[in-house]
C-alpha cells in the first residue's frame, strides 16, 4: 500500500499538483468563442452588447429618477430642520405659553422685515405688484389682530384696530380704493 498524506495524496501526486502552475492565461479567442457558443444556443441576442448607447426613454428615466430623488431630499430635508427648529424651541422654552409666545415674536419679526423690503422696493415696482403685496400685509395684520381679540377680548387697542378694518372693508370699493387713504395709528 502506497504512503497517503492528510489529503489523500501520494508523495508523486503531491509532487506533480505543485509543479503545475498557478495561473495561466486563457486562449486570445476564448471569449469569442464563448459568446459565439452563448449565440448558438440563444442565450444572448446579436445587439444586445452595446457600449455606451443611451436611448431616449433611458435618459428621460433618468432625469425624472433624478428629479424624485432630489426633490425628496429635500422634502426630507425641510422636515428634520422643521423638527429641529421645534426641539430646539421645545428645550428653550419647556412651557407652552412661553414657547407660542417665542414662535409669535419670531413670526413678527419676519412680518415686520416683509414689510420693511416691501417700503424698499415700492419705488422700483410695478404698482399692481405694490398693491397685492399691501392687501397680503393688511390680511395678515387683520388676521393677527382677530388672534389678538380672541386672546383678549376686553383689549381695548386690539378690539379698535379690528373694528377699524371692518370700517375700512365696508367703505373700500375698488373705484375709491386709489383714491382714499386710511391711516389707522396704534
């Protein structure tokens, strides 16, 4: 009985599976031949390789793909700063109120500087232009002033002002709108 090693090998099998070598280069027509082989037998068509050809409806693909995915982002994006922003008021201002009354101030602020580029641009605008940015700015102050009334209700400043632009809505038409000029001071 011949010696066997731990793989089963004799030592002149051993010896001739080490001499072969490690690697060796395929035939320079191996893959033509295989493709052909791959083409007999139908596995693959004779246009189906083609490098760097994009048809249209690839590229239309892509662009909508593309769209989607920035326009997620960024969805997903203005959801965690909106929630951040509301954490962060949350830890600054534990209490309701207090954390209301600081979106309020941040909110008038915002409203005040609306206003304020609005003052800037009127020379350099279109009059129609002035005129919606003006009936947005008193919509919002009216709807703040109603707030203000609904907070409270025996404020005697909020309730005027509120009672001037119910005045004001019911003598404005638009044929007098130019002409007539309210000042309401508060």
């Amino acid at each position: 009985m011949e010696n066997r090693n731990a793989k089963g090998l004799t030592p002149a099998e051993r010896e001739g599976l080490e001499s072969l070598p490690r690697e060796r280069m395929p035939s320079p027509f191996l893959e033509e031949r295989t493709v052909r082989a791959l083409r007999e037998r139908g596995l693959i068509r004779q246009g189906s390789i083609r490098a760097g050809l994009v048809r249209p409806w690839m590229a239309a693909a892509a662009v909508a793909a593309s769209v989607a995915l920035f326009a997620s982002g960024l969805a997903v994006g203005q959801m965690i700063g909106a929630r951040q922003t509301a954490d962060a008021l949350a830890a600054v201002y534990p209490n309701q109120a207090d954390r209301a009354a600081a979106m309020v101030q941040t909110t008038g602020s915002a409203y005040t500087a609306a206003l304020s580029r609005l003052v800037e641009v009127t020379a350099a605008a279109d009059a129609g232009e002035v005129q919606r940015g003006r009936e947005v700015a008193l919509a919002a102050l009216w709807a703040a002033a109603s707030e203000v009334v609904r907070l409270a209700p025996d404020d005697p400043l909020a309730v005027q002002i509120l009672q001037e632009f119910e005045r004001a809505r019911g003598e404005a038409s638009p044929a007098d709108s130019a002409a007539a000029r309210s000042v309401v001071w508060f």
